[in-house]
C-alpha cells in the first residue's frame, strides 16, 4: 500500500479505476485539485496540516459525510474504517463496497 495514495476522505486510490484513465496521481499529490474539480475535504485537509481526515478532532465532519452519503460515490462505512486504520498506524483499506460484500 502507498502512502500517497491515501486519500484524505478514506479512499484508497491506488485501486481506483479513475487512477490509470485520468493519469490521476490522488488527491495528496494534486493538493486536491482532482481532474474532476476541486475536492472540499482534501482543501480543507490541507488548510489544516492533516495527511488525511483521521487525524481530525471532527471526525466525520459534514462535508466527510456528504462524501459518505453521495450516491455515486459513497460508501457503506468504508472509509471511515480506513480513516480510523491509518490514523492509529494501520495501513490496510477496505475497497469501496468491501464492507457491503460482508453483510
């Protein structure tokens, strides 16, 4: 697992399908400046010194769980889990839909 592919939000973007199509290098390297437009949560990441949300104090936060909740690219607690993984040393993900094939 690369650390730079550690998305601030909780996604792991080194298995993301967007990553080879777009030449996407994740949201650490491009300072939240995704070929999609600017991402929220990784901004304010940034504005606050964090890797990614798990180290934040508001974890999860209203823009994290607008990103949870989106229909089209939201989870089923995935990357919280992950968020709370890395923040305490644990560098494993759970790909989006991961948790959804366990239930």
């Amino acid at each position: 697992m690369e650390k730079i592919m550690m998305a601030m939000c909780g996604t792991y973007c080194g298995v993301c399908e967007w990553k080879e199509k777009t030449n996407c290098k994740g949201c650490q390297a491009s300072k939240g400046d995704m070929f999609w437009g600017k991402c929220q949560v990784a901004k304010c990441c940034i504005e606050k010194g964090y890797e990614h949300c798990g180290f934040c104090d508001e974890l999860p936060c209203d823009k994290l769980k607008q990103a949870f909740e989106d229909p089209e690219h939201g989870d089923n607690g995935e990357r919280l889990a992950n968020l709370k993984n890395w923040a305490s040393g644990k560098f494993k993900y759970l790909k989006i839909g991961d948790l959804n094939k366990n239930l």
